[in-house]
C-alpha cells in the first residue's frame, strides 16, 4: 500500500489584523509618552537613577546623561541589565539586538553572558549597577540624583516597601529634582494575581491576598495593584499619612525606617499621562482593541465603531489624555512626573 502522507496547511488567524494595529499603537504611545514626560529631564549633566530597572530595558534611553545608576534586587535581572550596560560601552549593537530576543535567553551563549557579567562586574564611570532594594540607602554613595524613574514596580510592591521608597527617593534627589513613576491605575483601587509575568489570564484578588503574594516573593506569582490617580498623588504627598491606614490595613507603616522627613508634603505631581503600556487584544469583540474603546467613544459622543487604524487608537487615547476625569477613568496605565518639594517654601 502506498504510504499516505499528511498535507500541511498554513492557517491564518482571523484577527491577526486587531494584534498589528494594538502591537504598533502600544510601541507609538510608548515613544510619545517618553518624549511628552522625560526626555528633557536627561540632559548631558544629569545624574540619574533607574531604580527598579529589571533587564535594563530603559539604559538605552538613559544614555545621553552624565552618570546612569542602576538597582536591581533580581540577581539573573541585574546582571542581564550589566550585559546591556556593556554592549553600551563596547558599542556592540549586535549583541543589544540578540538581548532583545527572548529566545537567545535560553543559549548556551547568553548563560555564558552570565557567568562572565557575575565575574566581571562593569566598570565605568558612566554607568554604575547595585544588586540591591531600591529603597536601600547605599545607593547613597553614589550621590545626589538629578532625576529618579521607577517604572511599573509600584504596581508589584507592598505600600511599606513604596513607603520606604519614597522616603529614599526624596533624600537621594537634588533640590527640585525629578521623580518619574510608571505605574498601573483605574478608578477604584483592586488587584489581581497572576501565576507569571505578562500572563493575561490574571484573576481578581483581595488587598490581603496581594499582601501575601508580595510577602512571600515570586514563589507565591505576581501580584497587580491598580491604584485610583488620586490615592497615588495622597501617597506622594506624604506616604505615611495615618489616613492610609485604613485602605492599606497591616501593609502600612506608621514612618521611615531610615530617614527624618519634613512634615511637609515630600512631592507634587508636575504632569502625567494615561495610556496603554502594552497590547492586550480581546479577539471576539466587535469594537476594538481594548475593552474600554467602545465606552472611551460613547463617553466622546463618537460612533462606537470598530477600530480600524493605528491613527484612531492614538487620537481615542489623545483625547482622554485631555479630560482630567476620562484620563482617571480609562487606559489602565500612567506615567507621572513629580517635583521634590522644599520645605523651605512652607
């Protein structure tokens, strides 16, 4: 009998069109926040830190300035941030790209990268990396900041451990120096669990089911915290207001472990911007990308009408940015970039 052999067909996903246009907006709103909040903080004077900087993702960003710190508690994520700060000073744009690609982070050449940033620390008086908390006041030694960018910890974090943060950041920044955060929010303060990175199949949990993901560490998976725009701007405020006890229970501490801050408020909120930090499709609706276009335009007095174009995600998400109460309500993302306040002026 003849063998019979199998034939091959090439399927075709029916809303891959839908995957494109988010993926390409999310990447254009990314460069447009960057440059709207940040990119003239870095100037070729300026002193900054990354705290929090996981893989080194931003350094690129970064480069431009005087002296680049970056802390990073993770051991496997600090020193692949220490390969991306010497592909930097080596120029090897060869290796920077590989970095970019996930599947090179399971070669043998890249456990090689490893073992050699493990025991050949950077040197550079440009770039210095501290295998340390963010809120750890040895980043000390290296001086005063210009300006502080925190990107999407906040929203993975306890409130004592952003207590204590902001505590740092404020002693750490010059007088009237930047601090940037990225942070997760939505008009009422939730969280979800879920059991990894990046998976959108994360569940609703409570406050205290949160507080003990956060407890005890990345065994436990990853908790979420989506927090209102005005609570956050409470917590820069002042970040151990005895108000917040009563929303955040046993997560609160009463003051710094480290420092003596003024009684006065620590930061104010110069800007800040709503949007989406990533693409997250939902394939079987009829409108849109996200699940809140459809009331993003309704609440515009728009047709709800399928998204068809890049152009049409980035003017929805323009003209929330310019109503303070849709900007809070929708885009489940924020950027925030505020001032260290001096006493002095109280």
């Amino acid at each position: 009998m003849e063998k019979i052999t199998a034939t091959v067909y090439d399927t075709i996903d029916p809303y891959q069109w839908v995957t494109d246009i988010a993926h390409q907006a999310w990447k254009t709103r990314d460069q447009e926040v960057w440059a709207n909040n940040i990119q003239d903080l870095i100037t070729p004077d300026a002193v900054v830190l990354d705290a929090g900087c996981g893989l080194g993702r931003l350094l690129p960003r970064f480069w431009s300035a005087k002296k680049i710190v970056l802390v990073e508690p993770d051991q496997k994520r600090f020193l692949h941030a220490s390969i991306v700060a010497k592909c930097l000073l080596n120029e090897d744009q060869k290796l920077l790209e590989k970095l970019k690609d996930d599947a090179f982070w399971q070669t043998d050449e890249y456990d090689g990268l490893l073992k050699e940033a493990h025991t050949s620390p950077v040197k550079s008086d440009k770039v210095h990396l501290l295998n340390d908390v963010m809120q750890s006041p040895a980043i000390a030694q290296y001086g005063t900041f210009d300006l502080i960018v925190c990107s999407h910890i906040f929203e993975h974090i306890s409130l004592d451990i952003i207590q204590e943060s902001i505590a740092t950041f404020y002693n750490l920044l010059k007088p009237n120096g930047s601090l940037v955060i990225f942070a997760c929010k939505s008009p009422i303060l939730h969280h979800k669990g879920a059991t990894k990175e990046f998976d959108h199949q994360d569940i609703l949990i409570s406050r205290e089911e949160f507080a003990e993901i956060c407890k005890n560490g990345h065994s436990a998976g990853l908790g979420i915290r989506y927090m209102p725009f005005d609570l956050f701007q409470t917590i820069l405020n002042n970040p151990f207001n005895p108000t917040l006890q009563e929303t955040f229970g046993d997560e609160f501490k009463f003051k710094s472990e480290h420092y003596q801050l003024p009684t006065t408020p620590l930061f104010t909120i110069k800007q800040w911007e709503a949007y989406h930090s990533e693409f997250y499709t939902h394939k079987t609706m009829e409108v849109g990308t996200y699940i809140e276009y459809p009331q993003i335009q309704a609440l515009l007095y728009h047709p709800v009408k399928p998204i068809e174009s890049v152009a049409e995600v980035l003017e929805l998400e323009h003209q929330v940015n310019q109503n303070e109460t849709l900007k809070k309500m929708h885009l489940i993302d924020m950027v925030v970039v505020a001032k260290k306040m001096n006493p002095d002026i109280f």
